[in-house]
C-alpha cells in the first residue's frame, strides 16, 4: 500500500469510528429504519448537489442495476443490522464482532476473484481481532435470546459488507468514485424507503439527534463512501476492509477528545497490535516505509 492509501484507510477508519457515537444517540429515538434513511437519503442529496456544483457527470443508465446491488450489500442491508444490533449488544462486542469483516471479504475473494489466503493474512487477522479485544476489553453480558440474534445480525452484517466490497471490485471496475457513492446511497434510500414510511417517530426530534444525523449522512456516509471506493480500486477489498480494525480504536479516541474518558494500558497495547495487524495484511515493508519518507524530508 502507498502512503497516501494508509492515510485514507487511517481517515475512512476515524468517520466510521464516529458514526457509531451518532447512531447510539438517532436509533433509539428514531429507530433502526427512519435513522439509516435519512442517513443514506441526505447523504446521496449532498453528493449529488457536490457533483452538481463541480460540474461531474454520473454514470447511472447503464448501471442502476448495479447500484441496487452495493447499495443493498454495502448500505441498506448492513447499516440497518448493525443500527439494530447496536439496540441490544455492548459497544465491546458489536466492535468485536464487526472487525470479522476483513476475514469474511477475504474468504469472498479467495472464492470469487482468485485472491490467495495466505498464512500470513489470517495471521493478520487474528491479530487485528484480538488487538480489537485487547482494545476494548471482554466484558461478557448474558447470552439471551436477544443477544445471541443482535450477534448473529452483526455477523452477518460483516458477511454482507464482504460481499459488496469483492462485488463493486469485480462488477464496477473502472467507474468513478462520486458515481459509485451516489449511486449506492440513492438505491439504498429507496430500498429502505418503504419500510421507513411505516416506522416514522411519534416522539419529538431534539438538537442533538438531528446533529447525529448530519454527521451520520455527510461525514460519516458521504464523504467516508469517496474514500473507501477510492481504495476499492486502489488496494482492493481485502486491504480495504481492514478498515474495521481501526473502526473501534477511533471510537476509543473520539471518547477521549470529546468525553474525556481515560486510555488505559491495554488499550495502547491493543492499538499497536491493531496498528501490526494492518501492516501485516497489507505486506507493507515498515523499514522501507520510513525510509521512503525520511527521504522526503
């Protein structure tokens, strides 16, 4: 991976660290459905008056077919799964659970495109889940009925996440990344539209659930869905989806920056295992990486 890749990954990683502090103050009020709706619906709206105001033309007649599918499998499916999940499970284990993506698209791309699992990936993957508990720490809740389907809802978001990454890298190659953003966020709002109709809030919207929505739709989805098809057809989807690894470690900081929550030893050792784990996946040379930029000083 180039310099300028790991930067996006370490940025796509920060936004999506934050989303997860914005949905746990929208779903509950909002619900699951009416939250990931206006999260798609504004964040589609934004990019198209962005493409709009610099002039870019999108690429929808000949793919709409395309753009239902990621934005089933990269959107409405697993945004609505985790946005329930989170109702029921711990921070902790939702983390944990999420950061089995990366092993799931690499299982997907063995099997679809030809990609090789390797003895030193799933080593990097067993880090960089073990990093996510060492992070956060194992904090065990009862394994209710409930639980066990909001754990089941996460796997499978993570499966689903899996599938639209090796899809858009196999299907959409070639086609620009404003294109594949607006193209995902619009059909997922109209696959999500229905069922949010019906699920609208009877309760007052406060000042604080519409700010997480705005940050939910433009920085979180808008914005983060450029960079992350950028390293789709940049690294490819494997690399790419080690993104979930550093998800949680952001999520940690943001709690320091805004909430002044204390960092703990165990949770800068689970960073540096986390912080070897991507290194690890993506065969970065870490001596040659800082040679490269110690020149460019």
């Amino acid at each position: 991976m180039k310099t300028k890749d790991i930067g996006a990954l370490f940025l796509l990683a920060a936004m999506w660290g934050a989303s997860f502090l914005f949905l746990r103050i929208a779903s509950p009020v909002l619900g699951p459905f009416v939250t990931i709706e206006l999260r798609v619906l504004l964040a589609g709206l934004a990019l198209l008056l962005y493409a709009a105001a610099a002039r870019r033309n999108i690429r929808y007649k000949d793919l709409w077919k395309k753009y239902i599918i990621i934005g089933a499998l990269n959107a409405a499916i697993p945004f609505v799964l985790i946005s329930t999940a989170t109702l029921t499970l711990n921070a902790s284990l939702a983390a944990i659970l999420n950061s089995t993506t990366p092993l799931f698209a690499a299982l997907v791309a063995m099997g679809w495109l030809g990609e090789r699992l390797t003895l030193k990936k799933v080593l990097g993957f067993l880090m960089g889940v073990t990093g996510v508990v060492i992070l956060l720490g194992w904090n065990p809740i009862p394994l209710t009925p409930k639980v066990l389907l909001s754990a089941s809802f996460s796997i499978l978001a993570a499966i689903t996440y899996a599938f639209g990454g090796v899809y858009t890298k196999k299907a959409l190659a070639g086609v620009d990344s404003l294109s594949l953003a607006i193209g995902q966020q619009m059909a997922a709002a109209l696959l999500i539209l229905p069922i949010a109709l019906t699920k609208l809030p009877k309760v007052p919207v406060s000042g604080a659930v519409a700010i997480s929505i705005a940050g939910l739709a433009l920085p979180c989805t808008a914005i983060a869905y450029l960079i992350y098809f950028y390293l789709i057809g940049s690294v490819g989807p494997t690399k790419t989806l080690c993104v979930t690894f550093l998800v949680p470690l952001f999520g940690v900081i943001w709690g320091f920056v805004f909430l002044r929550e204390v960092i703990t030893i165990s949770m800068l050792l689970g960073l540096s295992i986390i912080l070897l784990s991507i290194f690890t996946i993506s065969d970065i040379d870490i001596g040659a990486l800082f040679k490269k930029e110690a020149k460019k000083l």
